[in-house]
C-alpha cells in the first residue's frame, strides 16, 4: 500500500478522534507516522504538531458554534502553558527517541487510567478556577512541547476531572487548548520541518481535517460517558503498544 493511501486512511480515523474526542488525535498520529509511514520519532512528533494544528482548528470552529467551547476557561488553560510548551520543544531534539518513545506511552497510558476513574460529570458548569487551571495549562503546555502532541489527550481529562467541566464542553474547549499549544510547540520546531515529507504530510492532514467533520456530528450522538471511555480505551492500547515496542 502506498505512503499516500496509508496517510489518507490515518488521517481520516485521526480528524474522526479529534472532531469526536477533543483529543486523541496527536497521540494517534505519532505513533502511525512511525510505524506505518517510517518517520524518525522527532520528525513524527513535529509533522503531528503540523497535522494536529490545523485540524483541531477546523474542529474548533464547528464545536464553538454549537456553544460547546467555554473561552475564559480555555484560553488561561492555553495561556499558561505557552512558555512551558516552548521549552519542552527546545528540549525534544535533544531527548533519544527511545526515551520520547517510552515517555509519550506512560502518560499516554496515566491519561487513560485518570478518564476511566474519573467518570462523574458534574451537573452545573463550574466556576474557572485561575491557580488551578493555570497549573493544570502549564503542564499540559511542557508535555505538548516535549511529545509533540497537541495535548488534547491530557487536556480533556485535566478539564474533566480537575476542573470539573462537563464533557462535551470539555471536548470543545480542549480544541482551543489544541490549537494554542501546537502552535507555540510548532513556532519553537520551524528549523526541523524542512526534511519533513510533505507530499505525505499533505494528503495526511487533509483527510484529517475532513475526518473532524464527521467526528462533530458523531460527537452529537453519543452520550459524554461512551466518549470518554472509547477515548481512554483507544489511549490505553495505543499505550501498551507503544511500550512493548520499546522494550523489545
């Protein structure tokens, strides 16, 4: 099968993830721009700061119109991890890839675990709490540099189970988490994506952003808790293979 095809596939089941999830998207997308298209690990995890930017965009749009994405929230949370999300793109060339590899499972797999322990939606939306949303950003913003993801895997839990958010808000506004981070991650990693196979990553991002689309409207049909637990499931098999790929 042809790397263009391969790209056209996974990006569609990725924009799918993000439109529908608010997440999801980066953490499946390094690990197919590795195994399946034969990226090194650091042009992966810039080529998804690339894909994962101008999807979740698109998918931002259309949640924000619906009145799912709670700004005040959502920017402080965007805000707070700019610098630290910078930093950690300074550092990731650095880092061997063995290391990115093994890193990106763990918290991969700790996300997962928090969502499937945390299932309780509050019933009301919760007042923004600016200490703890600030912490919760900058942590996010270090993980989103350092990985290369956009962070939506982490976001959506931390707006969940720490913030209190509902879910569908959560998914919304973790887009505008997303964007923000990726686009700082990205500014710091300009100077590497001169190598990067854009013919792949073309094709690739475009079935992504139509894959939001339908991840929108699939959003609308599901309830919260089917989201969170398809989304914590997939996060936890991507993880574990992720792991014994590195170990072996």
């Amino acid at each position: 099968m042809s790397a263009v095809i391969l790209a056209l596939i996974a990006g569609a089941v990725i924009g799918l993830a993000l439109g529908a999830l608010g997440g999801g998207g980066s953490v499946l997308a390094v690990p197919a721009l590795i195994y399946l298209l034969g990226f090194t690990p650091v042009a992966a995890t810039t080529a998804s700061l690339v894909i994962v930017t101008v999807t979740s965009a698109t998918a931002l749009s259309a949640h924000a119109r619906d009145g799912r994405v709670r700004w005040r929230t959502g920017l402080l949370f965007a805000a707070a991890g700019i610098g630290p999300a910078m930093l950690g793109g300074a550092l990731a060339g650095r880092l061997p890839a063995a290391v990115l590899a093994v890193s990106f499972a763990v918290v991969a797999a700790v996300a997962a675990i928090r969502m499937l322990r945390h299932p309780p939606e509050p019933g009301t939306a919760p007042p923004v709490r600016p200490l703890r949303t600030a912490a919760a950003g900058a942590g996010l913003g270090a993980v989103t540099g350092v990985l290369g993801v956009g962070g939506g895997f982490l976001a959506v839990p931390a707006l969940v189970g720490v913030l209190g958010m509902r879910m569908r808000a959560a998914v919304g506004t973790s887009l505008l988490v997303i964007t923000v981070n990726s686009l700082a991650a990205l500014a710091v990693r300009a100077g590497t994506a001169n190598g990067l196979d854009w013919t792949v990553i073309g094709p690739f991002a475009g079935a992504a952003i139509l894959g939001a689309w339908d991840g929108k409207r699939l959003s609308a049909k599901l309830p919260g808790d089917t989201l969170r637990r398809v989304f914590a499931l997939v996060l936890l098999a991507v993880a574990g293979f992720m792991l014994v790929d590195a170990v072996m």
